[in-house]
C-alpha cells in the first residue's frame, strides 16, 4: 500500500507545473544567445518565470531568490529546438503512437498538432538532460496535398502542459516531397499552391458563402480557415525546399502575396541563391553539415552552406529536418560546434562560436517571430537557462542544472532510470528475467 501510495504521488508530482522561482545564478561564464561570445562572472536573475537580468558587474538580487554559485561553468539559455517532430511520434511503424500526419484525412492545413503532443514521450526527457528547452513541433504532410498542418510550439518541460503556442506556424512542402503530394510533378505543386491561394482569397472575400464542392474541392472550409492568418501574414509559413530553383520560385510568391512570411526549411543549396534570399528577408531553419547529396535536389551539398548565407546576410537558425527529428534534436548542439570547427579550415565556411551558439537558441526563434520570447537571457525573455558543466558545443560536456520558465527540471529520464537500475543488479524485486 505504501508503494502504490508513493507512486501515486510521484504521478501528481508529474502531472502538476511546478512553481516559478526567483532564481540568480552568479559566478557565470555567461552566454546571452545573440550571437555574441562569452563573458566571465555574469549573473542572470529568473523572477517569475521569466530574465529580469544578465551580465556583468552589479545586479540586484531579489529578497528571498535562490541562489545558485555557478563556479564559473558556462550558464546559457536553453536550446530552441529549430525543426523537429518530438512529442508527436514515439514509435514510426506504430501507428497509435504515430500522430505525424494523416494519409486518410480529408483536412491537410488544417490538421492541428498540439491535442496529439504527448508531454511524456521519451524524446522530451531525454532532449532536456542535453539542454533541449524549446521545440519547433511540425506535422508531416500527406498525399494529396502540399500542405501539412499547424505546428506548435512546445516547452520539454516535466509537467503535463508542453504546448507553448499551439498553431504558431503553417508548414508546407515543395521541391520533390511537394511534387509527389501534389500529383507527380513541381508544376502540379504550383498550380495547386496558386489555386490554394486563390481559395483562400475568395474564403476570406465571403466565408459564408464559401461553399465545399464534395470530392472535388480542393479546400475544405476548414482548410481555407486555417490558411487565412497565413495568407494575411500573421502566422508564418514554413516551407521545406532544398534545390536552389525551388528557392527562388518559393521566394516568388513574395510578388504574388507580399504578406506572406515565408520561412524556409532545410535548404540545403542555400548557398547558391544566398543573396537572393538576403534581398528577400526571408529567414532560413537549415540542415547543418550536409556534405552528400541524398536526393536529386541536394546535389549542390556542402558542409559550408550555412556559413555561406550568413556571410550573405541571411538570418539562418539549425533544424534536424529528415535527420530523425522525431528524437534527436539533441544533435544540434553537435552541429554547431562542428561549424565553428568548420570556420578554422582553409576554404570552408562556417561559424564563429557566438552565431553558432544563437543558430541553435536565438536565431530559429527570430525566424518565427518570437526572438521576444525565446532563445537569449535578454531581459523579458522566458526563464529557460541551463548551466554546463563545460563548452556546450563540445561532445563530452552535459548540462547540470536545467530550468524552463524559472523551474528547475529533474535530470532524469527513462534511459537514466534504467541505467540506475541495471547497473548492479541485486536479489530483489527484480523483473523475472532477472530472478535466478
């Protein structure tokens, strides 16, 4: 009895956000996440779940914080996951666990996937113990359409209440994964994103007498309201294009509907239309260190593409499209330290270690619109902070202490408990398998 008792309350415990704390943690080597380097015996004040300070020298510590002596480890805020599909999917070929996308459903732009974020998927855990606080949550689309679905955002947070901001962005796809959705070919995608912007206009003209037309509709109602913020430019667009000639059509559609705010996803021959994608101002979530072409538009691959646009003037942040995004947003903070190292070769192109840092914090939540919420330690900014136990783009340093919105997480997770577990297994309450 007293077991079920503790682990009923251990669930509550789970189940219910913990209270914000005022929290300073002094004796920093501060990161703030705007691109900019680190500093020595830097504080960052937390106070209602949100930064009231970072930096250096004098800053007032409120009555009744706790405070907590970094001893000079790295103290940054947390990582802003820029694409994955976490907390939606726990096993691919399990389709009751897999809430990706819907390939009998009438709805496309309409699907919605915050009611299928699941807070206690294995990913969310295992991501926060490596300082993975934010996610960009993205549907995936269906035959059919080239639309996918609103996508969230969602905080790993042990508590029950992930969504962040549920329907913060539409996401669609071009190139060849559109061209198959679409029919078979980019034409087929582009009369139907040009006939899907017609619709829409007309839904928004009269949505009363915006009439479904059966099977033969190419947009439910449902469908033309979703697309309505996007097409009016207050929810962003995220489009998944990697030849470089699908980027520049893609850009295009700025003529057509000068309101769009187009964000592009994965853009692996960015390089090569880098300058016109810094003229058009369009923001880029790109797939860092693709050196191999694994598709017919890839064949411009080079590890130097991200360096290459930001040299350019594009504001580019790092996602892990179609690089099991379901799971391993973790490996971000890998690709950003490769970058860095990339920039001390001869002829490539990669990353100073602040705007490698801000790609995985600061810059994939200004791509959203939401560089005010996430992704530094500037003053206003959600209290998601991490302390290191040394250089976070190093492989072999592990976050310590991890907070999301002022509330300090547990570092555990199922494969930690396991571990714990196993590692000296002794007679006792052991499954049979290891009774002897």
């Amino acid at each position: 009895m007293n077991k079920l008792l503790l682990s009923a309350s251990a669930m509550l415990a789970i189940a219910a956000p913990a209270a914000a704390q005022t929290v300073v943690i002094t004796n920093a080597r501060l990161v703030v996440g705007d691109g900019s380097g680190p500093v020595e015996g830097g504080t960052v004040v937390v106070q209602g779940g949100r930064v009231v300070a970072a930096g250096t020298g004098v800053v007032a510590v409120p009555a009744g914080a706790r405070v907590v002596d970094a001893g000079g480890r790295w103290v940054t805020p947390g990582i802003f996951a820029g694409f994955t599909r976490m907390g939606i999917v726990e096993v691919d070929a399990v389709s009751g666990t897999n809430d990706v996308s819907a390939g009998s459903s009438p709805f496309n732009a309409a699907l919605d996937v915050a009611p299928a974020v699941n807070p206690r998927s294995s990913p969310l855990a295992i991501n926060r113990l490596e300082g993975v606080t934010r996610a960009v949550v993205a549907p995936d689309n269906s035959n059919g359409s080239i639309f996918a679905g609103q996508g969230a955002i969602i905080d790993l947070g042990a508590d029950m209440d992930s969504v962040t901001t549920p329907r913060a962005f539409q996401f669609m796809e071009y190139g060849e994964a559109g061209a198959r959705a679409a029919g078979g070919s980019r034409p087929a995608a582009y009369a139907m994103l040009k006939n899907v912007l017609f619709e829409v206009r007309d839904y928004i003209r009269s949505p009363a007498g915006f009439a479904d037309r059966g099977k033969d509709a190419l947009l439910t109602r449902a469908d033309a309201e979703a697309l309505v913020p996007v097409v009016q430019g207050r929810v962003p667009l995220l489009v998944h294009v990697e030849r470089g000639s699908d980027i520049l059509t893609v850009l295009a559609l700025k003529k057509e509907a000068p309101a769009l705010r187009l964000v592009l996803v994965g853009v692996t021959e960015g390089w090569t239309v880098a300058r016109e994608i810094a003229a058009a101002g369009v923001p880029v979530i790109a797939s860092a260190l693709a050196d191999l072409p694994e598709s017919f538009e890839q064949l411009a691959a080079t590890q130097s593409n991200i360096g290459r646009m930001k040299a350019a003037g594009v504001l580019v942040g790092i996602g892990t499209i179609n690089q099991d995004e379901a799971r391993q947003a973790r490996w971000e903070k890998q690709y950003a330290g490769n970058l860095v190292a990339l920039g001390k070769l001869p002829g490539a192109s990669g990353l100073s270690w602040g705007e490698a840092f801000a790609a995985i914090t600061s810059r994939p939540a200004e791509a959203l619109g939401m560089g005010g919420e996430f992704g530094s330690l500037k003053p206003g900014r959600r209290g998601d902070v991490v302390i290191w136990d040394g250089d976070p783009l190093e492989i072999g340093s592990s976050a310590v202490n991890v907070f999301i919105d002022g509330v300090e997480q547990p570092m555990t997770s199922r494969q930690t408990r396991l571990r714990d577990r196993y590692w000296d297994p002794r007679e006792g309450p052991l499954p049979k398998a290891y009774q002897h």
